[in-house]
C-alpha cells in the first residue's frame, strides 16, 4: 500500500494514512484485535488508537499478533482524561503497557473539553506535562485532538514545544472557520468525514 509519509514541525515523518481504533472497534473486542493484526498485515503501519476508547489492549495484542518489528510502526494514542492524582506521565505509562511498547510516535490530548473547564490556565499546564512526556522519551511527537482556536492559544502560550498535530474531524466540502484558521498553523493533520 503506498502511505506518502508527512513531514511535521518537529522533523519527525507521520504515514498519511492511519488505521484507526475508534468507537466503532471499542464493543467488539474480539474483532477488534483481529482487525488490527489484518490492518498490519495489509500495509497499514500507522494505527491510532486512544484511552478513550477503552481499547489500547486491543490494539496492543493485535500489533503483538502481527509481529511487525517496533520500529516499523507509527502508533498514535491520545490523553482521554486524568483521574484524582493521576498525572500526564502516570496516563502515558498505563496506556505503554496496554499497547505493550516502550514508547508512542505521537501522543495526543483527546479533548480540551475534559480539561479546559476545570480552572483556568488548566491546558497550558497539562501541555507542560506533554513536554516533559516527550522530554523524557515516552512518546516522539506530542499534539492536540478536538482543539478549537482559543484553546489552542491558551495552549501554546509559554508553550516550549509546538503541537505537532490537531487531529480534527471535519467536512471538507464545508469547513469550520475554527478548522480553517487551524490550517494555517501548519502543524495540523486533517481526518476527512465525508
């Protein structure tokens, strides 16, 4: 299969194409593990999945299954939310043994939503938390998911490192302002609904 690879801002190379692990693959969990395992050995060497799908098991033993070298794979996960006195780390950590890997290629806050209202200047220092994630080797590139305008401002206010990607859903026979405006930053990745 051929998967263009995109450079991002921080000159690490992302496949174009992903098999993603969404909620359609979060009920059916014999299915889902089969279906990552057939993405892999179909070409697909970039799969996204997320905490919030209650899935990272799944994707995990399908990779395993597959028995496709690490460094062949770009896996993408993404922060679903942080319990009492969880941190950032303690989040990336859980889902690293789910996924059975020592390290993610891009991990994403899911949603400003489950952050954002929590008290103000939340986002800006859940996105230290990225850094140091990244700082430490956990995960080679960090990013946004959902993100709108204002919340992507809050966010890179101080910001050391900037976002790689906001992975957005949208309609692109009739784009959002916000995904418009978003564009243009350079460092988003679009998913196409259609």
């Amino acid at each position: 299969m051929a998967n263009t690879p995109v450079k991002l801002n921080d000159n690490t190379t992302i496949p174009l194409l992903a098999f993603g692990t969404g909620t359609a693959h979060a009920y059916n969990t014999k299915d889902a593990q089969r279906l990552v395992t057939c993405a892999i050995n179909a070409g697909f060497t970039h799969l996204d999945g997320a905490q919030l799908y209650n899935n990272e098991e799944l994707l995990g033993a399908g990779i395993a299954a597959a028995g496709k070298a690490r460094e062949q794979l770009f896996i993408t996960t993404k922060l679903g939310g942080l319990p009492e006195g969880k941190t950032v780390r303690d989040a990336l950590v859980d889902s690293l043994a789910k996924l059975r890997v020592d390290y993610v290629d891009l991990f994403l806050v899911h949603t400003p939503l489950k952050f954002s209202y929590k008290e103000p200047g939340c986002l800006k220092a859940l996105w230290k938390e990225m850094e140091a994630v990244k700082k430490e080797g956990l995960t080679r590139s960090i990013g946004v998911s959902n993100f709108r305008v204002e919340q992507l401002r809050e966010t890179l206010d101080g910001a050391e490192v900037i976002p790689s990607i906001n992975q957005v859903v949208t309609d692109l026979r009739q784009p959002t302002p916000d995904a418009k405006i978003c564009c243009r930053l350079s460092f988003i990745r679009m998913s196409t609904r259609t």
